[in-house]
C-alpha cells in the first residue's frame, strides 16, 4: 500500500479513460476521425495530460479543491472547455477509490480489499457524497466559471453566475439541476448510471469480442438510447433531445456496432449530428463514458488495454 498521498493508479486510470473515451468512434462527438471547428482531439489529449496530477492528490485535496485544481489545469492547457464534465464525475469516483484503498487489509505482504470490490463502490461513494459541503460548492462554481461550457444556462436560485459562495453543499447544488444535468443526477443517484448500467454495458462489448474503442462507441450508443442526452436537450429543446434518443435505439436494435447493419445505421447517424455543427454532440452521455472507463482501469490495471488488443477480455460483469 502506497504510504504517500499520491495516488498513481487514479492519476494514470484519469489519463487512459479521458484519452480513449476520445479516441473511440462516438457518434457526434470528438475522435480520431472528427474535430470540431473550436476543439481538437488533442484537446482533450491535453486535457488528459493536465488532470493527471490533481485527480492523484485527491486523498489530500478532496472533491471541491480537485475538481478546481483539475479544471484550472486544464485552462492551462487548452483554450476552451473540454472536460468540466468529465472531471465532475471522475472526482468523486476517485476519492471513493482511495478510501476503498485505505480499507485493504494485508495479508501475507498482498493488499486485499476487505470485501467484494463493487460493494465497495457503492458505500465510499454514499460516503463520499453525503460528505460533500459548501466548500466544495464555492470552488466548484468556481471551476465552472473557469470552465465556461455553452449551453449551462441560467438558474433562478443559486446559479454559479450569480453568487460567489452559496451556502449549501454540492450534493444540493447538483440535486437543483439534476432535472436538467445528467452529470449532477449521477451525484444525486450514487452514480447508478455510471455503475449499475454503463459499466456492465461495456463489459459485456468486452466480453462480446469488441475491441475496446469499438466497445467504448457501443456502450455510448446504448446509453444514447436509453437516457435523452442533456447537453443536447439545454442546447436545442428535449424535444431534439429525444429524437436523437429515438434514432439511437433504431441502430441499437439493430445490434449497434456488434452488426454490419447497426455500424452502417450508426456512420448515417453520425453524419446527421454533425450536419449543423455540433449542436447536437451528445456530450454528456460522453463525459458518463469517460467515467465508466475510468472505473474499468482503476478496476482492471492498465493492463486491460493489453489484453483488449490481443482479444483475452473476460471480465466479471455483475450484469
């Protein structure tokens, strides 16, 4: 068990999610085959690089200074805002991980967890969020100012645009805009979404013989077609929002990226979301994405990219 504060497996895992999450071939967004007019792949490869070193002092620095530090980093980095949601999940995930690391127990000179890894999640997650306090608040807001994403809008109580310290705690910020905000409900459900629905997704891609970038585009086409993409909903209507939805569970039902049909239908699809720039990038199911990576690596090592390339995936999905 490391005895320093610098947590390697979070910093490295933080990289390797946010690095393939935008290389793999998501309909609508940034990948290796697509930029957008004020944003590149190696944007968001810089971003990843710049997040590294706040999300490993995580353990010291907490959810609200990491989120900040990680977001200052990042405008340090690249010239727009690339990743604000992807850290706002990652955080809390990554403080939940180095307490389930300090609940290992040694056993003769090997670091065990004290009970099943999941179940693990789940309670250093609820402790992690019902810890959360108005502190954090102050510097999340103030990380989302130094962000400056498009389509936030405006809220008639506590919104960040407007007031410097509102006295309530992140977790009832984020239940203000969970109606709106498919990243602030992930706070307010324990991140269900995240665990419970697109981790299992994606480990049965894996499983199913994708390749894991292939397996990364499948997953984000199943939770297209299943939640409507808020990011699209505060930019042009939900009822936008929900014909995206709509489009994706044709292609889904039609095997999605496991099918020759569904990988035609989701090269149509694409080319539809970007018809009129990227209004309609579905950009928050993407930063949920980088989240389930994220929890797949702090899993499995970095190995697991190794062994996706040489087709030895066999994870235990709980799915």
């Amino acid at each position: 068990m490391p005895k320093d504060d610098f947590c390697w497996d979070i910093a490295w895992a933080a990289q390797a999610a946010c690095i393939l999450e935008a290389n793999a071939p998501k309909v609508g967004n940034v990948n290796r085959l697509n930029d957008f007019s004020d944003c590149s792949l190696e944007d968001f490869h810089m971003s990843a690089v710049a997040i590294a070193e706040p999300l490993g002092r995580v353990k010291a620095l907490g959810v609200g200074q990491t989120i900040r530090a990680a977001i200052q980093a990042t405008r340090q980095a690249v010239p727009t805002n690339t990743n604000l949601g992807m850290v706002l999940l990652l955080v809390p995930l990554a403080k939940a991980w180095s307490l389930m690391e300090q609940s290992c127990e040694e056993k003769n000179g090997v670091w065990e967890k004290k009970e099943p890894q999941r179940e693990g999640w789940a309670r250093e997650i609820a402790n992690v969020l019902t810890g959360l306090t108005a502190e954090d608040t102050r510097c999340v807001y103030e990380a989302i100012r130094i962000a400056s994403p498009s389509g936030m809008g405006h809220s008639k109580s506590h919104d960040i645009y407007q007031e410097n310290s509102p006295d309530i705690t992140l977790l009832e910020a984020m239940r203000l805009a969970a109606s709106w905000d498919m990243v602030a409900l992930e706070y307010v459900n324990q991140f269900h979404t995240v665990l419970e629905v697109g981790l299992p997704a994606l480990e049965r891609a894996l499983n199913a013989g994708l390749s894991l970038p292939h397996a990364t585009a499948h997953t984000h086409l199943f939770l297209l077609s299943q939640f409507p993409d808020t990011l699209i909903a505060r930019k042009v209507g939900l009822s936008l929002s929900e014909t995206v939805q709509a489009r994706a569970q044709m292609i889904w039902e039609e095997g999605g990226w496991r099918t020759d049909a569904g990988r035609a239908q989701a090269a149509a699809f694409d080319a539809w979301l970007r018809e009129d720039g990227h209004h309609l990038n579905p950009g928050s199911t993407a930063d949920l994405i980088a989240a389930i990576l994220f929890v797949l690596f702090l899993e499995n090592g970095l190995g697991l990219w190794e062994k996706t390339r040489q087709g030895k995936v066999n994870l235990q999905t709980n799915k």
